[in-house]
C-alpha cells in the first residue's frame, strides 16, 4: 500500500491504574482488534483483552474506544481518524494527536463490567435480567425462499414448538428461524447512564422481544417490565440505540413496554 496513505496511531491501553502505549503505522481498513493481534504477536506488554469472531458477530470484543463504548473488530484506523463522537449521542469532534501528528486512541474497558485483567471484561451485568429461558430464536422471512424440507430427526418442522417455561425448554417459532438480533455485547449496558437499581436496556429489550414472540407468557415479561429496576429508572438518553452495532435499538423496546404498561393502566 502506498505509504501516504497509512495512518500514525498511538493506542493507549488500559492496565490496571495505567496506560500501556504502543506506536504504529496501519492501513486504514485495519480494525483495533487487527492491531492488537498484530501487537500481541511480537510484544509481551500488550494488556489482555478478548476477542472470538473478529467480525461483529459474537459481541465478545467491546472496549471503550476514545471515549465510546464500541467493538474492535468493527472499528477501523480510518474511523478513528476522522471526527467522531466521545460519548455516546456527542458531537463528532477530531481526533486527538501528539506532537508528531499521531492519533491517540485510548483502550478501556466497558464500564460496568468486572474486568479480568487489562481490558478484558466478565459481562455479567449483561445477562443478569434477561430471564433464564427466554428464547435466542425469531421468526425469519419466508418471503421468496423453496419450502423447508423434511428435518431428518423428524421434528415437525413449520410447526412451532412452545416450551413449557422451564430452564432449558427449546421454543421455536413456526417455519425458519433466525437468531436474535442482540449478540449480549454489553455495549448498551456500558454506555447507560443510569445510576438507580435498574435491569438493563439489554435485558429490556430481551422481556419485549420475549412478550412480543410468545403472547402465552406476556404477562410474566410485563410483570419484569413493571418492577422498580424495569422501565421506570430509565431515563430515556437514548444511549443504548446509539451504540448498539446490530440496530437492536433497545430504547425503543424499553418505550413499547412502557406504552403497554400505560395502556394496561387506562
């Protein structure tokens, strides 16, 4: 690649009560999980961090880039070099530079989180209310596609399959099926700036998806929405949609169950 077009970057990563730096050039297609690994092949003092899919997919590799809760695999040299926000619903600003015209891209992890060790963090808060057996299936179109065929284990394919609300039951909707949307990344649970007792635009968004998929159990998921960490310490910052990378937009859930929990009150 032509040199002119690399890109100067200083990434600063959290360790501990510091900040270990490392200076390199990249292309800007490059992604911050890219340079880690590239960093992590030849220098011992690269801070743990955690990764999977390097894709988007899995949700495993959120940080704190430069102030914005998002995933390494996702975000690039070049995304880091031009104006962007450092909170969530900020203003795009420029990036920050050293003397020598380097951009200063600083590496924390999630808030809320437990952190492991540098910036690789346990998610609990994440799972904490997202009840035990709601299901990771939706519905997916079927608009344009052949028939499924015959499943050879003989299930009943096309048939549904309601489980009977115990821990482990295996709920599917009718015809193909897709998974949720929401990859548990933690990104909306980091970016909250909720303080009081509250479950979690993540968690929220999976009670919705939940009431919305399986009427028979909307009563309970309400019941969730209505307790005093449900939908009522939100505040409604819209922080969550912002940065969600999968377009869950889990604000918006939260405000559905609100309408229905107002609706229920009439």
């Amino acid at each position: 690649m032509n040199r002119a077009s690399m890109i100067p970057l200083v990434l600063c990563v959290r360790s501990g009560a510091s900040f270990a730096s490392f200076r390199l050039e990249t292309e800007p297609q490059r992604t911050v999980l890219d340079l880690l690994e590239r960093l992590r092949a030849d220098d011992e003092r690269v801070p743990a961090y955690r990764h999977s899919c390097h894709h988007g997919s899995c949700g495993t590799c959120g940080a704190v880039i430069s102030g914005l809760p998002s995933l390494m695999c996702l975000t690039t040299a070049a995304d880091l070099s031009a104006p962007r926000p450092r909170r969530p619903g900020g203003p795009a600003v420029d990036p920050e530079r050293d003397s020598g015209g380097a951009v200063i891209v600083t590496l924390e992890p999630l808030a809320r989180m437990s952190v492991v060790s540098g910036i690789a963090v346990r998610p609990g808060p994440v799972f904490a209310g997202i009840p035990r057996d709601a299901s990771y299936l939706a519905a997916a179109d079927d608009s344009g596609r052949s028939p499924l065929p015959p499943d050879p284990a003989g299930a009943r394919v096309g048939q549904g399959n309601v489980g009977s609300g115990h821990e482990g039951d295996s709920w599917r909707p009718i015809g193909r099926a897709r998974f949720e949307a929401c990859i548990e990344c933690g990104l909306c649970v980091a970016a909250c700036p909720v303080s009081l007792p509250f479950i979690g635009p993540a968690a929220l968004a999976a009670v919705n998806r939940e009431r919305q998929k399986r009427p028979e159990r909307a009563a309970a998921m309400l019941a969730i929405a209505a307790a005093p960490d449900g939908v009522e310490p939100c505040g409604r910052f819209l922080a969550c949609s912002r940065v969600c990378p999968q377009a869950v937009y889990p604000g918006k859930h939260i405000q559905l169950l609100r309408n229905v929990l107002a609706d229920g009150q009439r």
